[in-house]
C-alpha cells in the first residue's frame, strides 16, 4: 500500500501530526475535516477518485485512487491510505469512443479496454455490439470475439482467449473496413494467448502467419511486434539462435522508437539475458 501525494494527501496534509499546543481532540476534529474533503469521513473506503500524475520522466498518468481510512491503535483516523490503479489507456479507448459511435470505432476501443484490463466496459460495448450488429458477420464472429479473447488474455484465461478466437478463423486475413487498416488482430491475440500459456512452438505458427502477410499488414504495429513475440516463442522453445535472431530483427524495426516505451525496453532487456 503506498500513500500518494495526491488530491487526498494534499486535502490531509499536516493532518497527521500534533501542531505545538494541540490537545489530542483538536487535532482529531482536523483530521476529521481533512477526510470529509476527499468523501472518506465515516466510511472505511470510498469509491476510486481520477487524478493525474506526472512521472519522474514527465509522462502523464491518469490514475485511480482507492481510499481507505488509517485507523490508530486507539482507534482514531490518523490518515487516508491511497492504493493507485494506471487507468491511462482505457481514458483514452473511452475518449475515442465518445467521438463516434460507429461500429469499428466502439469494437476497437472495447479491445484496447480489455487488454488494459477494463473488463465491465469491454464486456459492455461488446453486449452492446452484439445488440446493433446482430446480423452482421464481422462484429459476431470477428470483434466481439477479439474481444472476449483480450479479456480473458488480461485476467490470465489463456485457454479461453484461445477458444474464444476460433469463429475468426475464416476472417482473420480480410480487412474488415475501408477506413483503415485492421487485419490479422485475431492472429496476434492467439499468439499472445499461446505465449501466456507456454505454448512457444503454437505461438510460432500464429506470429509467422502475420510476417508470412506483408501485404494485409500494411504499416500496423503487429508487422513488427510479431517478431517479438516470435522471439519469445523461440525462446520458451529453447531455440536460442533463432530467439536472438528475431529479437535483432524487432530491435532493428525500432532503433528509432521513444527509448521509454515499455515494450521496447522489455524486449531490450530480454534480448540481453536471452543464451
């Protein structure tokens, strides 16, 4: 548990110690008063608060706050406990959803809120989906079930995303707009799903399946992160020359990628310790 210098310690601050003077009432009515700003008075927990952060790099992070009251051996709130949650990337699926209610746009915006581990919005955008798509052949048998499959890849279901993924065999080459390019997402799911489940030499097959398609691939981020994830297929396989080999080739696609993304600096350190 981390206490957070946010809007309920800035709203407590000073609160936690005695001021010169102050009898052990008086200092508990300002503790009181500091906790009635952020909602917690009379309650052990209240409902996340949204806050933004800027981290040491100077990213942005919008944040989550959980707050629960401290409570001393007395028995007394001595202060407010913040356990924090990066909800960055489901604010912004949410944002672009806001802008349009179009069935591309809500379908890829449920798949960006479950891999981030959204479930209860993904799962409802992929119901509503299910409601105004009823007949239409790629929100049933190729979004929604992208999405239940990156939900389940989320919670550590690596088994369901893979059965889950199955109606979008037939579809899984087209591209299912003509907006922009969105093709092979239910082969790079399966991938990732094999992976989680130690399945390097299943998880082989998926992420060559992408790089075998240059042409339905077009310039999306999958085009190069199927070498990564077929680095670490090879690697799970113990086919070290091959792993190394494949992490060279996403290393190289990125050399000029922002030295901070997180999968950039995971495949880095993977590469290093990859024998």
């Amino acid at each position: 548990m981390q206490r957070l210098n946010l809007e309920s310690a800035r709203a407590f601050d000073g609160a936690r110690e005695q001021l010169p003077g102050e009898d052990k009432l008086a200092r508990t009515r300002r503790v009181r008063a500091a906790l009635d700003q952020v909602g917690l008075l009379g309650k052990e927990r209240v409902a996340p608060l949204e806050t933004l952060l800027v981290t040491k790099d100077g990213r942005s992070v919008i944040v989550a706050l959980t707050l629960s009251a401290i409570i001393d051996a007395s028995g007394d709130i001595a202060g407010v406990a913040a356990v924090g949650r990066d909800i960055t990337e489901a604010k912004h699926a949410q944002a672009a959803l806001a802008q349009a209610t179009g069935k591309h746009v809500e379908a890829f915006s449920a798949l960006a809120l479950g891999l981030s581990g959204d479930s209860a919005s993904a799962e409802r955008l992929a119901g509503d989906l299910g409601k105004r798509f009823a007949e239409d052949t790629i929100v049933r048998f190729d979004y929604v079930p992208m999405i239940h499959a990156a939900i389940s890849l989320r919670n550590g279901n690596a088994a369901e995303a893979v059965k889950a993924l199955a109606t979008t065999a037939p579809y899984e080459l087209g591209h299912t707009n003509s907006a922009f390019t969105f093709a092979l997402y239910p082969v790079y799911l399966r991938g990732e799903a094999h992976l989680a489940a130690k399945q390097g030499t299943a998880a082989q097959v998926e992420f060559q399946k992408i790089l075998d398609h240059p042409g339905v691939v077009g310039n999306q981020p999958i085009g190069a992160l199927a070498h990564l994830g077929l680095a670490r297929a090879y690697a799970l396989d113990g086919n070290i020359p091959k792993a190394r080999a494949a992490y060279v080739d996403f290393l190289t696609l990125w050399k000029d990628a922002d030295a901070d993304v997180p999968i950039l600096k995971e495949a880095q350190a993977e590469y290093s310790n990859v024998r």
